[in-house]
C-alpha cells in the first residue's frame, strides 16, 4: 500500500514540484495540498495523510504553529523544508520542538548536487518516515521536552505503551572507569539530545562528545540553545579545544570531528574531508579516533537515528573494553543506529531516552 502524503507549502510552484518527485515513486501517493497552517490541519484531519511535507514560513498559520497543533490533535509524522540559514537553523529547531520529526534543505541542490539522487533521497526520507504512525499527542510547550513518536518498520505503538526497562546484550561491566562520553544519533536526536543532556549535573566529572547529523548552518544555533538548556556548558566544537569535564561538544555540521591526545590532553581536531565517508559529521569518524586515545574507558551511546552510522567505529570500542549503550525501539524517532548495535550484539544496555541521561550520570 503507497504512503499517503500531504504537501504543505504557500508556493504552488514549491507544491507542484513536490508532488511531481514524491509520485515519480510508486510507493508515494499525494493525497492533498494545502497552501498555508491553517489548511494543513483540516487536511490532516481530514484525509489523514502518512507523512506530512511542511514549510515553515507562510501566510495565516505558519508552518511551526501548524506543526504543534497537528501533534496535539492529530499527530502525525512531519518532515519540515527549511533554509539553510542561521535564521532557518532557529525557526527548524523551533519546529522539531514542536513535534516535527526530520528536515530537509527547501533548496534540492543543498540535499544534493545530483539533481536526481536529491529526488532520491527526498523519497527515501519520506518512505521512511512513512512506515509508522506517532504514538503520543504532543502537548508541551516549545521549549519542553516530550518524547513524540516512535517509528519503526510498520510496527504502531500504543499511545499508553509503558517506558521500557534497560535490557542487557552483554555483559555488564562496571570495573571500566568512564573517561568520556561519546553520543551519536541522527534522525530525531534534537529532541532526543535535549533530553538526555538536561539530566547532566554542572559538575559532571567527564567530558562528552556529540555527533548529531545536520548541516553546517545548524549546529551553532543547536549548540547555543542547548546550552542555555543544559546545565553543563554546551559548544560547537573547534579546533584546538581541550575537552573539559562538564562540557558538551557538538561535531561542526559538514566537518569531521577527531579527538586526539596532545602531551596528555584530549583535544579536538576539526577536519573537511576524509575519503569514503557518507556522512559529514560521522560517528564512526569520531568513534574510531576515540579508540586511538581512549580505547577502554569511553561510555559510547547510540540515540535514535536512520542508517548505521556509529556501528563500526563503536565495535571497535567494544573490542577494546568500551562500554556501548543503545537507545531502544519503542523510544525512537527511527529505529536505524541503534538497531545496528543491538544487531552487531555489542550493547550492553538498550534503553528508553528518558533514562539515558540519568544511566550516564549513574554510571559515570
């Protein structure tokens, strides 16, 4: 059965060219159009669409105000279209608050310079993002944080599923002291980062290290309000930084993130390009520098994320005596990066978002 799609934009140009790339896909059906926030919340309820395509900006209700008062009445996966501009990084961000699940640059050409691996993927997401249903009403305020959906193959959950219990792959291995801290995640992580960072006390003894896909554009203003967040202080990475216990860095957007040992020190070195690597910034780049200096004393936790990216780089922690946690299905946006280290049996807890934060103080 194709997923049902409704397109979400004030430019019936954007519209039209929209619908036209999502049903070049046989398994993509749209099924309605709306042109401004207002129209996309009767049309939600009305045709309850899979997957919603959104904009922020339009007249009458823009596309964030819609966005919250779809999860709160009818929620339903919705995949925001932004600028990649420090503005459209605020406004995106204000929008994954408010329940939205992934984005994608407005412009084709910034997903990617091939014209038809940009239809490609635009698909590809949409399918993804498609295969499931949210569980639970969003009813936060945007600066809240709730976990909103779960969506994992076709599997539906239930709006009342209970949190689960941490589960052990492995054997659990409390001899290992925590020198740092390395957090990976992709589709869904904002939210999924807010949540587990805010649990951190100002003092926490160690550093941490983040490696959220997003574009260059974002992850300063992501840095930004994360900290303002956090009790920890939270930055963008830059090249030179010590790490320092109680910070959070954050992997720059379109960059590589190498954490090395300089005359004893854990520092960071920021680079543009490594050969064969999809991703910019890649887990599996950070992980296996990590394993250079810090082989046996990193706790290494994968959050909800699609792909696989991480799994490799945190076998090779494993091997070497690193603790490895994974986020677990119900709680995840996707189901993809942690599914991999569960399925690699390298986990040693796999466990709700909602106690991660409190495991990692626990544990550390």
């Amino acid at each position: 059965m194709a997923i049902r799609v409704l397109v979400v934009d004030d430019s019936g140009f954007f519209r039209r060219r929209v619908k036209e790339i999502l049903e070049s896909d046989p398994m993509l059906d749209v099924v309605g159009l709306a042109e401004n926030g207002e129209q996309a919340i009767e049309a939600v309820k009305n045709l309850k669409p899979d997957v919603v395509t959104m904009d922020i900006e339009m007249p009458i209700m823009d596309g964030i105000t819609a966005t919250r008062k779809i999860m709160q009445a009818t929620p339903t996966p919705i995949i925001m279209f932004s600028s990649l501009t420090t503005d459209g990084a605020k406004a995106t961000l204000d929008a994954l608050d408010a329940g939205a699940i992934d984005f994608l640059p407005k412009r084709f050409e910034d997903i990617s310079k091939d014209k038809e691996e940009a239809k490609k993927l635009l698909c590809q997401r949409v399918k993804d993002l498609g295969s499931g249903r949210p569980v639970a009403k969003n009813n936060s305020s945007a600066s809240a944080v709730v976990s909103r959906t779960a969506i994992v193959g076709s599997k539906q959950k239930s709006e009342s599923a209970a949190v689960s219990t941490p589960r052990l792959t492995v054997k659990e291995n409390l001899s290992t002291k925590i020198k740092l801290v390395a957090i990976g995640t992709s589709t869904g992580g904002p939210v999924a980062l807010q949540k587990v960072l805010i649990e951190l006390p100002a003092n926490f003894p160690v550093p941490v290290v983040v490696i959220q896909h997003m574009p260059g554009s974002f992850t300063g203003a992501f840095s930004e309000r994360l900290d303002q967040q956090c009790k920890i202080h939270v930055k963008e990475a830059e090249s030179g930084d010590k790490l320092q216990a109680g910070v959070a860095y954050i992997a720059p957007g379109g960059k590589q993130m190498i954490v090395e040992k300089i005359a004893g020190q854990l520092s960071l070195r920021i680079v543009d390009e490594i050969p064969n690597q999809t991703y910019k910034p890649s887990v599996d780049v950070t992980y296996a520098s990590i394993n250079k200096v810090v082989p046996a004393n990193t706790l290494a936790v994968i959050l909800t994320g699609m792909g696989a990216d991480g799994c490799k780089g945190a076998t090779l922690l494993h091997q070497s005596g690193s603790i490895i946690w994974a986020q677990d299905e119900n709680s995840c946006v996707v189901y993809g990066m942690p599914a991999a280290i569960v399925d690699a049996g390298i986990a040693e807890k796999i466990m709700d978002v909602s106690k991660v934060g409190a495991s990692i103080v626990k544990r550390v």
